[in-house]
C-alpha cells in the first residue's frame, strides 16, 4: 500500500467534494459510513447507469426488494449464525480487528483460512503489534456476527447484508412474470449493511454500502446450450487459473472457448457470465491492463459453489483488490428458502419434469468501482505546474461539460445561460462565472469536467464558442447551432478536438 500516494487520494477525494467521512463528521465519525458530496455522487451515478445499461442490454431486468426483513430468512440462507469474522483485541488500548486482514495488511498473506491457533501463531512469530498504539494483543480469538440487527414490531429482524437473497425470495412471482419460461435474469441494485469489525480503505470496506447484484436462473441441463456463449466465445480475457499460475504472476490472455475446452471454466453459461461481469468494468472505463479474473481455490471456495471467479482491479493505493465475485450457486438457495418457508420452488419442463433451478450469480458493489475510478485516474499535483490531474473517460466524468463567460458582464452571463439552458437538456454542466478564466480552467480539469466551453465577445458577434478539450487542451470555435450535435461526437470520439 503506498501511504503517501493514499493520503493524497483522499485528500484529493474529500477537498474536491467527491466522498466525506467518516460520516457524522460532525461528532467524530462512525467508522464504515460515508457521505458522496456533489460529484461523488454524480459519479456514482453514472456507475450505477453504466451497470444498468449493461446488464439489461443482456437481458436482465431491475428490481427493488426489501432492505430489511425477519431472522427466518437470515436463518434460511446462513448468515444467521455463519456470517461472522474473526476478531482480536489490543491488551492496551482494546481496540478490536479483524484477525485475518490485521495479517494481511501487515504481511502481505492471505489469511482468510487460517485457524485460531495459525493466527496466533503468525501474531507471535512476527512480532505483529496493534497499529492503534503498538501494544500487544490479547492471546485469544473470537468471533463476531456481522449482521445488523433490529426489531419490527417486536419481531426480531436484520438489514440485509447482501441484495441476493433478497432477490431470491420473490421467485415464484418471477416465475409467473416469466410465463414459466427459463432462464431469466434479474439485478439489483441497493443498500446492504454489515458490522464490519474494523473498517479501513475507505468506501472499500464499508458498513453501509451499495450493491449491484445480477442473478440468471437456470436449468442446470441447459448450462452447456447456451446461446449467448456464442457470441463472445472468442473473446479474450485475463484469466489467473490457482492450478497453473503462482501467486505472483500476472493473468494470461486465455480465449473463452479455450478455457471451455480445457476446463478451465466448467460450462458455458458461466463462461458467459465471466464475460458479463468483465464487461461491467470495461464498461465504467476501467483499463483492461488493471484488471484480471481470478479463480477461488478450492478451500476458499463457498461450500455451495460449483465455481467462483473473481474480478480484481490493481490499484495504485492497495495493489490487487476484489471487486466483483461470479459463483455458479447451484440450487443451494432456493432448496434452502423451500426447506424453511414450506414451498415448493420449482420450475417444469416441456416434458413435464420438475426440477429446482441453479442460480448463476455476479456480485458487486457500486462503491469499489467509483474509488477504483478515482485512485486510477488521479494524478498527485505537480509541483512545477501545481496542477491536479484528474483524467476520468469521458462517458464516466461526474459533469460532463463547464459553461465559463469570459468575464462577468450581464451580456456574455445571458448568452452563456441560453447555452446552458440548452444543453442541460442531454448533459451534466457546472455554471462558473467566478475567479480568472485560467482558475476555472483549472477547477474543471481538477473535477474531471471532459469540455469547458468559453462564451466571449466573438460569440455575441459571430454567434459561436469555444470548446476546450480537458485533456490535449486544445480549442475550437464552434457555431452554437452546431454546438449540440458536435459535443455527442467529441463524447463519443468520433471526431477529436
């Protein structure tokens, strides 16, 4: 992890109103809770458009469940009294964390299998201390549920920590919308809450947070004819295999029908959804030279899981960080609401057969890939130049375009308002008729704002403005009669000014 490269990140972050917290900020913060100022939220926006765009140009369609909802269903899926990390405490300051990522964090390991005894082990051996106030810690682990209770009418009931299983829970309705036929598909995208022990990297590792989560139900006979495979079967993807790459080496370009054949990915349904999840983050502007799939070893492996991939992005604050998990569930769920709602979940065939569908899952956050965004593409401010750079994709900028009169006269204040007027129709714009025409320059690249345009004398006369590019900083002179159609061509990269 690179402190000084962090610190600036989330200076950078919080000064330029993206993310605040922790949140109350007011009364000293709680841990794991934050707020998206202005363009952080703008920017989490457009995450969460591009996640839509994706998923249901694939075919899945949106919903919005409960966030809240009674023990049974908790206990039915696991989480209940499965869902809880291992923690250790300082003997001094008694400070709590979690016990795996201390380790990690410190070590550069992965711990996440470790028993009790290893943990300690690894504490002694490597003379870890607390990072709070170098004391030693307790020669004990134990454990805490991560689950955020509450009650609703006296009945006892959770925040979910997750939107899947409350995907789940509908689906005989699905089923019936569907008209009986599969697969479908459906995502959400929603708030989901967990007691994390001891929350750090940022919105990385939050209590609160936004998830976006896919799920395609299916006929586990149907998992080798899927049609959508052909499609993209010829797509290359960074593919990391746990049985032929060592933990050090980089991913391999590896053809999807390649790794059909040699069973590297087991069916071509889940092959599909390797890509669809991959195809997520390209989409956002994520570069595909940060990014790799990474396959679950066994052990780490969910016991009800055929297969698990992640998606990891190698960022300049952390190095190589999970975004997005794609687990082949089986019929594991919805066995398991049957069992304890008392029902039938079930789907026919043509033939009449009866069987429990398997659920294909893609599982991610919004919040991961709008720091991944800003620790990729921030650059620390140049001492020379004194100048921030922050060089988003165009299509992924929290404003999309600065509208700067020259200077502050009623006249270039009126024709700069008639062109905002007209463009905040298609686009995000930011009004700025404060401070020298240089300084606004500067504000707008330092936002991640793509075009500033610059209404001047001229304009009055010959009816035109100034484009500028964020990124070359060169400029045009454009008719405003043009002005419209010639931004949906510099955002789309047809034409370059």
């Amino acid at each position: 992890m690179k402190q000084e490269f962090l610190k600036e990140l989330v200076s950078f972050i919080q000064n330029k109103g993206f993310i605040w917290g922790p949140e109350p900020e007011l009364y000293d913060g709680l841990a794991g809770f934050y707020t998206y100022g202005p363009l952080g939220k703008s920017l989490k926006n457009k995450v969460e458009n591009s996640v839509r765009r994706v998923f249901q140009s694939n075919g899945l369609w949106e919903l919005e469940a409960p966030t809240v909802l009674p023990d049974i269903v908790w206990e039915a899926s696991g989480h209940l009294n499965t869902f809880k990390d291992k923690i250790i405490e300082c003997e001094n300051c008694k400070s709590i964390f979690r016990a795996d990522k201390l380790l990690e964090e410190t070590n550069n390991i992965n711990a996440e299998l470790f028993t009790d005894e290893q943990i300690l082990d690894f504490i002694e051996k490597n003379k870890i201390k607390c990072p709070s106030c170098r004391g030693s810690f307790k020669n004990e682990v134990k454990t805490q549920s991560l689950m955020m209770k509450t009650l609703v009418a006296g009945r006892e009931a959770s925040l979910r920590p997750e939107t899947a299983t409350t995907t789940y829970l509908p689906y005989k309705r699905f089923y019936d919308f569907f008209r009986g036929k599969i697969p479908f598909g459906v995502f959400q995208i929603g708030k989901a809450y967990r007691n994390e022990i001891s929350p750090r990297q940022h919105v990385l590792r939050s209590r609160e947070f936004t998830q976006a989560e896919g799920q395609i139900f299916i006929d586990p006979n149907e998992k080798n004819e899927w049609e959508k495979y052909e499609w993209i079967k010829d797509t290359m993807l960074p593919l990391w295999d746990y049985k032929m790459q060592k933990a050090d080496e980089p991913s391999k370009l590896i053809k999807l029908s390649d790794a059909i054949k040699h069973k590297l990915i087991k069916t071509k349904a889940y092959a599909w959804c390797i890509w669809l999840a991959y195809e997520q983050y390209i989409s956002m502007g994520i570069p595909e030279e940060v990014i790799r799939l990474r396959q679950h070893h066994p052990d780490e492996k969910a016991f009800y899981a055929d297969d698990a991939w992640d998606v990891e992005i190698n960022l300049n604050s952390f190095g190589w960080t999970e975004v997005c998990g794609i687990h082949d569930r089986t019929d594991y769920d919805l066995k398991q609401h049957s069992k304890f709602s008392k029902t039938d979940l079930i789907a026919r065939r043509e033939d009449g057969s009866e069987y429990v569908p398997h659920v294909l899952e893609i599982a991610f956050g919004t919040d991961r890939p709008v720091f991944a965004l800003l620790d990729i593409f921030y650059t620390k401010k140049s001492k020379e130049e004194g100048k921030t750079l922050f060089k988003l994709p165009y299509h992924m900028a929290p404003v999309d375009i600065s509208i700067f009169p020259l200077m502050k006269k009623p006249e270039l204040v009126e024709f700069a308002t008639r062109i905002k007027n007209e463009l905040e129709k298609e686009f995000i714009i930011d009004f700025d008729i404060s401070g020298s025409i240089g300084r606004r320059y500067l504000r707008s690249a330092e936002s991640g704002t793509p075009f500033a345009i610059t209404i001047d004398y001229d304009s009055l006369e010959k009816n035109d403005v100034t484009i500028r590019d964020r990124d070359s900083e060169k400029q045009i002179r454009v008719k405003t009669s043009d002005l419209t159609d010639t931004l949906r061509k510099v955002f789309s990269h047809e034409i370059e000014i």
